[in-house]
C-alpha cells in the first residue's frame, strides 16, 4: 500500500481502520469523528499526528509538539471534549467548541 503524505488523508485513514480496534468506536461514532476531522480541517487547523481507538469504543485524536500536546475525544455522537498540556506544564480541558480549536493551533502550529 503507497504511503499517504498528506496529514489529513493519514488521519482519515487510521480513522477507517478503528473498525479493527477492540473495543470499536460504533460506526455511527466512527462517522461522527470523520464530521470532527472535516470541521478541524476547515477551521485550518492542525492534521492530528495520531488518531485512537478509546478504551470504552471513543475516538481519540492526539498532536504533539515540543513537550505540549492536545487530545481530542469523540465519546458520543455530538459530544467531544479535550485536554491539553500547554508550554510551560499548565493543563487546560473541556467541550470541543471554536476556541478550543483556536488554543489548538496556538499550541500546535500548522508547519
């Protein structure tokens, strides 16, 4: 199979293969996730270097940079929230809105 170089497709792609994971996000989950990957796309932010399967069937989408990460997780269809470790060891958390994307990219620049 060709490597994919673009960040996105990557991500959609280990998306996808979640189908594989035990436990399995439901693939009404799974959909809902891809929804999620579209938006941050559109919103210009930044691919997610890693996208999980979550121990009870959730999708968890994770950057890392420099010793700050971001992690997003779809645990129901509609619901996500986040977590993130900010430069300097602070920690932030809560639902997925526009501002949490925007501290995404401040922490996670697009290079």
């Amino acid at each position: 199979m060709p490597t994919v170089r673009n960040p996105w497709m990557r991500a959609e792609r280990a998306l996808s293969n979640l189908s594989l994971s035990t436990p399995a996000p439901s693939a009404e989950l799974t959909f809902d996730a891809l929804r999620l990957l579209l938006w941050l796309c559109s919103e210009r932010a930044p691919a997610p270097g890693a996208v999980r399967a979550g121990p009870q069937g959730t999708v968890v989408m994770r950057w890392d940079q420099d010793g700050s990460w971001f992690e997003l997780e779809a645990t129901t269809v509609g619901r996500a929230t986040w977590r993130a470790q900010l430069p300097g060891g602070g920690m932030r958390s809560g639902s997925l809105n526009r501002p949490a994307v925007d501290l995404l990219r401040s922490i996670i620049p697009i290079l």
